[in-house]
C-alpha cells in the first residue's frame, strides 16, 4: 500500500528510476508446470501457462526501458488533454505507457486509459498496431473489474500488458508486485470457449467449376489438386479475414465426393465462439439462465437488473446472439465474393446454418467428403497450437496417432485430420454438466 500520493510516486520513479524501473518489480514467478506426463493439460492449464509465459516475457523486456517523460500530454490543442504518467521506451518494449493508480476506486478507469494512450499512438505513426505497445498499469488490482479487465486485455486480446501492485514499507522503499490473473479466471474462460453450445456455424456451399474447381469424378475419387489448391486458398483467406475481425473461429472447404447427386458439391465452414450463445446464456421470466458456471449467470443477471423495462422487452441477449450471428455471415460471404470477384462469370453460393455438433457427426458432411485444411484464428488457433507444442515438445509417442506424426511441428498446423484429434474432443460436454471433470478426462 502506498503512504504517497500518485503524482509523488510518479515524480519519485521518474527521478529516482528513470534508467532501471525494472529494478523495482518483486514476485516474478515460473509460469505453471503440468506434472502430469501421462496426459493432456486442460484448456485452462494452456491458457494460463501462455498468459504467465507472456508477462514474464514483458518483465524481462521493462528491463531495457528508459523513462523519457511524465505527465506527457497527448493532445496539446484540447482543453483538458490528457496525460501519459510516464512514458517511455526500450529496444525490447517499444513504446511504453504507464499508469499510476493508488485505490481501486481508480485503477477502474486505467484500462480505458491505457487503450485510449495506445490508439493515440497509432494514429499518429500510421502502420503502428497495439502489439508493438507495452502498457503497464501500476495499482492495487482490488477490484474484480480491474481484475477481469486485465486478464482480458492480456488473454483475449493478446495486448504486451502487465499490472504491478506498489507497495511501500515502513521506511519508504518502494516495490512493484508482479500481478497474476487467479486460476478462477481460465476456468471461467474455459467453461464457456470450445464447445459445441458456445459455437455458431456457418456453411457456403457452391457448384463445381469446371477447369477451377473440379470434383474427383475423373481422377480416380481424389480431389485433383488443383481444385485442393484453390479451396484452401480460400479457406485461408476468408480465415485470415475473421481473424482481422476478432472471430474466434476455425475455417476449412470441403467437397463432396462427386458421385453424390447434390446440386453445390463444394463447402466453406465457417465456426466461431458465440460468446452470447443463447445455450449458454438466456432469460426467461426475469431469470438468467444457461450452461454456464453460476459466477457468470450472476453478474449477467446483474446486468440485466439494471435495463429498463422497455430495454428488458427488447430481448438484450437474443438481439446479441442474432448480431454475432449475423456479424459473421457478412464477414464470411464478403470474402468469400471477394475470392470469387470475376468479370467473366458469377458463383453462387447458399448459405447454411447448421447446428455445429450435428455437422460433426453427420455421415455426409464429416465423413463422404474431402475435408481439406483446417485455419483457425484467436484462442482456437492459440489453444491448438499450445497443445501441438506439448506433444512435440514433451514426446508424447502414445497419443494422438503419434506414428504418424510429422516429423516438424509446422506438419501439424493444418491437416484437416490433425486439427480434428483435438478441436473434435473440445466440444464435448458431459450430461451432468461437469464441464471441469469432462475437461480433465476427455483427452
């Protein structure tokens, strides 16, 4: 707890540590270590793992900043411009921004604070983007706004963030604890991503075209490659797309075997994280409900305490599922248009929206098909990639087809069967509802 007030803790750190603010931090920690080498980690075990990688990462790199400034006004022609504490930079951390908030009435504000410096920032260096900036927050890390606030920015947004609790002792030395997100909150992040009630699909089936894209009626029930080729091409594309929106979603083409009588052989799927999945979050009478833990279903319920009646008979979380859903389809038809731009002729496609479980285990759609490379984006791209890191970086040779590994991790990326061993078993959820023990035994 500090005895000073903010703007003399700024001023001491400024004078006191411009070259070696670093030098402050206390309680660095090894991030969490999965003991267990006959298993898999749980999602929330990979999340945190990465998270605390992440802010070990940024505490190393504060060690080459040097303040340059406090009190640095970012808007000289506004009234009330407002102020960097401190700013400064690092051959590691780029530019960095941090702010100073004694009491957990005000660290409420800092994040908002923080993003809005940042965006300054790259609107005046065009080209700049929020991940070549390191914020810092400095505060008591109290209250459970502040709290999520940041786990979010570092874990969902994937910003160079990281929050320090000051602390002066008895004889005025000043410390900066490193703050970890409790393990409460990839749980809760865990209970509500990848499974097949949080997911919203979408599907684009369109004809064959002949001499682009070709079905494998002539080449012996295997896709030609170049039709292999050109559908990926836009998988990839309509993906990299979604990741550019902030789609938590995994993308891939398929093409049905040829000798099927089906008008539109060819298929884009689509499949995001729908954080207002209408399955895990609903009203009914008044009454938020949902598979969900209770914690969440509470400060939902909270929320929609405090609408108005007129805004309660709006239906707040079936107009927010409804956006997201349609958010999404805009985002994979315009991409997919965009692949498809030609002067010559026009492709048509059909939209679908299947339940996601019921693809999975469809015979037609999951089985008596091409299924072609599998892109995925955000935390189902991160989630992925930091399992495939366990099994080549731990040996496992008993799972998980490991005979058929790839000898490079890089062989693993894509495949559609690879990322199917893993993202397939994710969704599952036990009739009982224990999402936490399904997670530890569905691997």
């Amino acid at each position: 707890m500090l005895r000073i007030g903010e703007n003399a803790f700024r001023d001491h750190l400024f004078e006191h540590h411009k070259q070696n603010f670093a030098s402050l931090i206390v309680g660095r920690r090894e991030p969490v270590a999965w003991s267990d080498e006959e298993t898999f980690p749980p999602i929330r075990f990979l999340l945190q793992q990465r998270a605390e990688r992440a802010i070990n990462d940024i505490l190393d790199n504060l060690a080459t900043v040097f303040l340059t400034a406090k009190e640095l006004r970012l808007e000289r022609s506004e009234a009330h411009a407002t102020r960097v504490d401190l700013f400064g930079t690092g051959e590691e951390t780029g530019i960095t921004l941090i702010e100073l908030k004694k009491s957990g009435q005000t660290e409420r504000q800092a994040f908002t604070e923080l993003l809005a410096y940042a965006n300054h920032f790259c609107s005046i260096f065009p080209g700049l983007t929020e991940s070549a900036i390191t914020t810092v927050l400095v505060a008591p890390m109290e209250t459970r706004t502040a709290r999520d606030a940041y786990a979010q920015e570092l874990v969902g947004n994937r910003k160079n963030v990281v929050a320090l609790i000051p602390h002066e002792d008895e004889v005025g030395t000043f410390t900066l604890g490193v703050y970890y997100p409790d393990s409460s909150y990839y749980e809760w992040v865990e209970n509500n991503i990848m499974n097949d009630h949080s997911m919203t699909c979408v599907t684009l089936s369109f004809p064959i075209m002949e001499g682009w894209i070709d079905s494998d009626v002539d080449t012996n029930g295997s896709i030609p490659g170049h039709s292999k080729s050109a559908l990926n091409t836009v998988a990839n594309s309509i993906a990299h797309h979604l990741e550019a929106a902030g789609f938590h979603a995994l993308v891939y083409a398929n093409q049905k075997w040829g000798h099927f009588p089906f008008p539109y052989l060819n298929c884009i799927v689509a499949v995001a994280m729908n954080p207002f999945s209408s399955a895990r979050t609903a009203v009914d009478g008044g009454v938020i409900y949902g598979r969900s833990v209770s914690g969440r279903l509470e400060q939902v319920q909270a929320i929609f305490d405090q609408l108005t009646d007129d805004g309660k008979e709006l239906h707040w979380l079936e107009t927010m599922e409804g956006d997201f859903q349609g958010r999404l389809i805009r985002a994979v038809t315009e991409q997919f248009d965009l692949c498809f731009l030609s002067r010559k002729m026009t492709v048509y496609r059909e939209i679908g929206l299947p339940d996601w479980y019921g693809l999975k285990v469809d015979i037609v759609g999951a089985v008596c098909t091409h299924n072609l490379n599998v892109y995925t984006t955000g935390l189902i791209r991160e989630i992925y990639q930091e399992y495939q890191e366990h099994v080549y970086g731990h040996g496992y040779d008993n799972i998980y087809g490991a005979d058929d590994l790839h000898m490079f991790l890089y062989g693993r990326l894509h495949p559609f069967f690879a990322v199917w061993q893993i993202l397939s078993g994710l969704g599952y959820e036990s009739d009982d509802g224990d999402e936490e023990n399904v997670v530890e035994t569905r691997q």
